[in-house]
C-alpha cells in the first residue's frame, strides 16, 4: 500500500531530509533511525518488498534475504554498511505509487507500489514516526 504510506508519511519523511540516518535490519525489514542512534525517537521503517542500489548497480532486494545460518545473516549486513551512518538526502515518490528514498553517495532504496488488496488494507508497508514530538 505504498501509496497510502505516501500520503500518510510524506510530511514526516520530509522533514527528515538533510539528517543523520541510521540503519539496522531486522530480518528483511529496515529501520532508519534518524538524528541518533538509540532506540527511541524518529524513524523510518520498511518491509519488504523493497530494493537497493547504488547508481545502477543493485546490491540488494528484500526477497534476496535467507535465514540459513547467522553467518549468512551476518554477510547480509554488510551489504547494508554504506546505510550504517548515512544522510537522506531526497524522498521521490513515483506516479506508481512507489516510493524513493535516496541516501548519501546516491545510495537508494526503492519500495514499489504492492497494490490495493484487500488483505493489507491496514497493513503499513512502511512508515515514519516522530516519537520525540
């Protein structure tokens, strides 16, 4: 419901453009903290399906993710370390509903429009939140 996340969250991710960006995994999931690196406060968080690239060249895609071994996951987040300690630096949203995020070093994580199913009718794909205001 990516264009539902648009309309929700625009405002907040917004703000967030120019500001530290923190990123951890959970599985296939992805939060961004922003402004600082604890646990609490301003954030941003996606669930699959997204993808990232760098330029042109894709590094990741959520559906790339596999459990197998902790070691596994463990080389998963190294594709992440560019995102570690990053800027946003620009959000874009897509005539198709899908959303841009765009990150220091032209790093950028793409989260396309998943539809108007029923079933996620009150799902969050992704959202902002502002838990310090």
């Amino acid at each position: 419901m990516s264009q539902r996340d648009i309309d929700q969250n625009r405002e907040l991710v917004l703000s967030f453009r120019g500001r530290r960006c923190f990123a951890t995994l959970a599985t296939n999931s992805i939060r961004f903290r922003v402004d600082a690196e604890d646990k609490k406060g301003r954030y941003i968080w996606i669930d699959p399906p997204w993808v990232l690239s760098c330029g042109w060249d894709e590094i990741a895609a959520s559906e790339d993710y596999s459990e197998d071994t902790e070691d596994s996951f463990r080389e998963w987040c190294t594709l992440f370390e560019p995102l570690r300690d990053t800027v946003l630096e620009q959000f874009d949203e897509g005539a198709d509903g899908s959303a841009t995020f765009i990150f220091r070093g032209d790093y950028r994580l793409v989260v396309p429009d998943n539809g108007e199913r029923e079933e996620d009718m009150d799902y969050d794909h992704w959202y902002a939140l502002d838990g310090r205001t």
